[in-house]
C-alpha cells in the first residue's frame, strides 16, 4: 500500500496549537508521556499474555529502550508491548475519542493547570510537537503487519506500510535545534529519575564509555589502549514502595510515586500506606489529592484504582476497589489473594474485591475522621474539594451512612466558618428539637430569605447548603442523633409551637378571609394555595413548597440540561402580623389585583426564582410608586 494523508480532526489541530505554544515552559514533560505511553502498551501486552501466553512468543522480557543519534538529531523511544494495527494509529493519532474536548481545550488555554491536564486527559503523546518537528511512530501487532505515522503536526499525518518485524512500538522524535539538550545522557538520566523511576518494566539506554582493556582478574592491562564501548545500562529503579515497611520510605518517595501515577506536579494532601491482613490480604499505597480533577463530576472521569496481582500489574481503573463517592483516590492496591489468569470480565465479580472494597472504604472513612479531628484546617481544605462527592455516599452507601454524616461539613446561618453536625446538635437551644436547614445557590441569598425569620427570633440556626448535590442527598440522611432534619422552605415545617402557631393562624384566617381568598382569585392558577404562616417575622409573604417538591435551584440544573419540568406550584405564605398585609385587607378589589401580582413577585425574588414575566411586575411596581408619590 503507498502512502496516504489524512487530516488532524479539528481538536487535534487546535490541542497541538495550544500544546506547542503554551506549554513551552514544560516541555520536558514529552519524555515522561511518552514512557508512560509505552508502559501502559506493556501493560496490555502482559494482561492479554495471561489468556494467550503465544503473543509473547520469545521476545519475553519486556521492557522500554532509549536510543540517541546525535548526528541525525534523533530520539526514539521502543518498546516491545502490545503494538498498534493501521486503524489503530489513524483513530489513536488522528483523533480525541473524548466528549470533554472543549472543555479540555479551554482549561489547557489558561496554562495553569496545562502540564496536568495533558497526562489526565491521555493526549500525552502530542507533548512530542513540543520539543520535535516531525514525529514517525513505527508499530506492529503480534500478529499483524507494521504500519508507519509519521508528522511534522501541521495539520496532517502519513501513513504508509512498515518493514518493522519485531512487536510493539518505536517513536522517533527529529528534534527542533532548540530541544538538543534532549540528546544529552544527563539530561535524559535526570527526567527518567523524576518522572519515570516507578514504572514498572525496565529503561534502558545504549551508554558509550571508554574502558581500558582487562586481564582475567579483572585487573587493567599494561599500555592497553582504551576501548570505546557501547554498554546497555537500566536507568529506573521499578520501586514497588506499597512492598516496603512505611518507615523505609522517605517523603520524597512518596511524593514522586505521587507525581509518578497522577502525571501531576502538586503533592497529595494524605498519604495512606497499610497492608490489610486476614479474610483479604492486600497491599495499598493510596493518596487523597489537594486538589479536585477537573471532570471529577463529569462521566468522563476515570474511577479506580490500579490493581496489582502478585506485583503484576493488572489494569490502571479496577472500578471494584472503591464506592463511586471516593473516585478522588489515587494509588495502588496489590492483593496476595486474586489468581494471576482472573480475566477482567470475571474480575468485576470476584467476591474477593468486593472484600477489598469494603477494607479501603472502612480505613479511609477511618482516616477522613481522624484529620477532621486532629486537623481541622487540613480537613477542611480537603472538604472544600471533595464534600460533594462524599455525600453521594449518603444515597448510596447505607451500610457507612452514620460516619458519612460525621464528617459533613456546613456554613450556618450564624457564621460562614464550617461546622459539622455534631457542633450544631450540641450548641443547639433547649427547646430545638431538629436540625433545619435552607438549600440555596450562595450565603447572600439564603440570608436573604424571607425564611429564616421566626428561626432567627428563635435563635435557631440554620444550615446552609449550597452544594447541588444537597437538595438529592441531605433529605435521605433524614436525621442525626435522633434529631429530625426539616427544610425551613417547605410548608410543614414545625418549629416546636404547632398548636399555638395553628391557633394564631385559624384565628387570622377568620379575621383576614376576604383577603385570601381575594388573592386566590387574582392569582388563580399561579400558586397552589395561599394562606397565612407563622414563620414569617419582617417579611410580608413568601412561597413555599410541599414536602418532596423541587426547589428553584433543583429545577434550574434540570433546565439547564434540556430536560423537561413538571409544572409545580407553589403556597403564597402571608404574615398576618406585617402592616402591608393588615392594610390589604381594607383594599378595594380593582386594586387588589395589581397588589397581588406584587406580592407573588418579590416572594419569587427573595426565594431564589425568576419571575416568568419581568416586565409585567416591573408596570405594576411603577404604578404603585406613582399612585405613592401623587
């Protein structure tokens, strides 16, 4: 077959734009992808190996090989893994199977995060445009015939027949006159030291050295001229740190390791290191990041952790170790109990993960409450990054429910510092009896709500909850110690005065009935009912929802994804007590009408909603001001 061109997709052209330009300060970075490129080919290699040990064949020892042509200006990076067929190359190369692209491309625009994000998102391979003009990615199958990539990355590829024989895959980089220093045995000796020491198959690279030449002893021969010698060295060390005793392991080790698996630059914030003993015998080294991956909320995000069977390294995302809500960790996890040919179909079952699961989410629920309690500030960082995701552990982990609970964290309507549930159970009044709390987009409009009145005459406080994920999960932790949890917005809420609150109200509902049912009229289909309430202390009015509706927030993310809301109606609360609501009464019913859209409006406003028709309540406001000022 001659040689064919293919374009780049349109987000390959504008990924190596970005990725040649804007990341130029971290280009040595290239080296690191590309090792860890053909370190997980290795992987795959030596999994399907367990199922067909003939892909081997005799090339057994696997491994990754550096060669250097100073002359030629030339760097290649081979290994002996799982190879690539034709198609491969043109839908690996060629095009980003990622749905987040766009997402992706704008985060990496900022810079900020850039070296990050290039090995999170796997498009690690275009990091070689950084320091080459032209990239060939020569590759074979076990069984397959080899086929040649080759580009300068300007918005089109090559791909022609290749006379490689052997398996895998070898990456030639043309070096730019600038990026030389890349040829250089220190330079090289250092990056693999920093970013590739852990992987887990060998690299080696051709060293030339001079040697004198020796007798049988070993010892230098007399007047022998020195002899330059090609001696093939292995320049990683392959530490497997979850084997070793923690007090054999510096900080340092820990951090590259760090850096190592999450293709990242910052340190963790934890490191849990422990070997599990009895019904599942394992071995993990697990980190909790600083700081959130950018599509840890998305479907994009890969959960898992990597499993190792024996030091054999299994696959990078063993769904089966962790629950869903501690997808943020990263490490590995190496059990002594798994059998070595277990396929990954099977694997999914095996009851012996399940173990494991059930030990990882016990030590780390176990570790998240010791930092809350030993350090508190630290704990806290970690909270503003991953809370959300921990308390999806509410609707789906019922068996670790009440530890969740403990190490929730809220803003209150007291104070902006957090608190947990526990502080606000014990600096509770006397005669509170349960837990309330307001879900809202900000601090600024929950203290706004009309709500909060007869709970801060109270000296009650409020939670705050401004997280998305509240309005689904909170309800279902239903209460704390003994202590029920009640959403001061919805229209049964009991503040502990329920027959002294019911009495008031029947009796304003005698006094003011013409104004109710006058603004039933007026409102008509708008509201559900309207009626008075004992909650409200400076407000006029304001809307509530029965129990299990949607809240404005609830219903806004709904829309924004495109999805239809049932149409739900809301109970106009008045407060019998406020003077506008007491001179209504006496107002004639031509002008009721206007005053009632009024009323419907600002209780919309200071609930978080918007009106459905602006411009209207905005005619009836100036007409009321007008009628004022004459």
């Amino acid at each position: 077959m001659s040689t064919e061109k293919f374009e780049f997709k349109t987000e390959v052209n504008q990924l190596l734009e970005l990725v040649i330009h804007s990341l130029y300060s971290h280009r040595e970075i290239f080296l690191r992808e590309l090792i860890s490129n053909a370190s997980d080919a290795l992987d795959k290699l030596r999994l399907a190996a367990l199922q067909n040990k003939e892909l081997l064949g005799t090339d057994t020892e696997l491994r990754i090989k550096i060669f250097r042509d100073d002359k030629a200006g030339l760097l290649t990076i081979t290994d002996n893994g799982i190879g690539m067929t034709r198609d491969e190359l043109i839908s690996n190369l060629g095009t980003i199977a990622h749905s987040g692209t766009k997402d992706f491309v704008e985060r990496i625009k900022q810079a900020k995060d850039g070296p990050e994000l290039i090995g999170q998102f796997g498009v690690g391979f275009y990091s070689a445009f950084m320091v080459a003009d032209k990239v060939t990615v020569n590759s074979k199958t076990a069984d397959g015939v080899a086929a040649c990539w080759t580009s300068s990355g300007q918005g089109n590829f090559e791909l022609a027949n290749s006379a490689k024989s052997t398996r895998g895959t070898e990456i030639s980089l043309h070096l730019k006159k600038e990026a030389k220093e890349y040829l250089n045995e220190y330079t090289i000796r250092q990056l693999i030291k920093k970013y590739s020491d852990y992987v887990d198959y060998p690299i080696y690279m051709d060293i030339e050295r001079t040697e004198t030449p020796k007798d049988q002893d070993g010892q230098p021969l007399a007047k022998a001229k020195p002899e330059q010698k090609i001696i093939e060295e292995k320049l990683n060390s392959q530490k497997a740190l979850w084997t070793k005793n923690k007090s054999e392991v510096p900080p340092e080790e820990y951090e590259d390791f760090y850096k190592h698996i999450t293709h990242g630059y910052d340190k963790p914030l934890e490191i849990i290191h422990y070997t599990a003993e009895g019904t599942s015998e394992f071995k993990a080294l697990l980190y909790i990041p600083e700081h959130a991956p950018f599509d840890l909320f998305t479907k994009e995000h890969t959960l898992g952790l990597q499993l190792y069977i024996k030091r054999v390294f299994i696959m990078h995302d063993c769904q089966k170790l962790i629950p869903e809500y501690l997808r943020f960790l990263q490490g590995v996890v190496d059990s002594s109990d798994l059998p070595l040919n277990v396929s990954r179909e099977i694997l999914q079952e095996d009851a012996q993960l399940e173990k494991i699961k059930k030990n990882i989410t016990k030590k780390i629920l176990s570790v998240l409450k010791n930092l809350k309690e030993k350090e508190p500030e630290k704990y806290l960082k970690f909270y503003k990054e991953f809370g959300a995701a921990l308390k999806e552990g509410l609707h789906y982990d019922y068996e670790h429910k009440e530890a969740l609970a403990d190490l929730l964290l809220f803003p209150t309507s007291g104070s902006e510092k957090y608190r947990s549930l526990e502080e606000y159970v014990k600096d509770m009044p006397r005669d509170q009896k349960d837990i309330y709390y307001l879900i809202s987009e900000t601090r600024g409009q929950a203290l706004a709500s009309p709500h909060l009145g007869a709970l801060q005459a109270k000296k009650y406080e409020v939670l705050f909850l401004h997280d998305i994920i509240d309005e689904f999960v909170i309800p279902q932790l239903y209460e704390y110690r003994g202590k029920k949890l009640q959403a001061i917005d919805k229209a049964d809420i009991d503040l502990g005065d329920k027959k002294e609150s019911e009495a008031k109200l029947k009796e304003a509902a005698e006094k003011f009935g013409g104004l109710l049912s006058g603004l039933k009229t007026v409102l008509g289909s708008q509201v559900q009912d309207v009626r008075f309430s004992a909650r409200l202390t400076d407000s006029p009015c304001c809307l509530a929802v029965d129990t299990g509706a949607m809240s404005p927030q609830m219903i806004k993310m709904f829309k924004s994804m495109g999805q239809e809301v049932p149409d739900q109606k809301k109970i106009l609360e008045l407060n019998p007590v406020h003077p506008l609501i007491q001179k209504l009464q006496h107002t004639a019913p031509e002008k009721l009408a206007g005053f009632a859209k009024l009323l419907y409006g600002q209780a919309v406003i200071a609930g978080g909603g918007k009106l459905d028709n602006p411009l209207d309540f905005a005619k009836q406001l100036n007409e009321v001001l007008l009628q004022t000022a004459g």
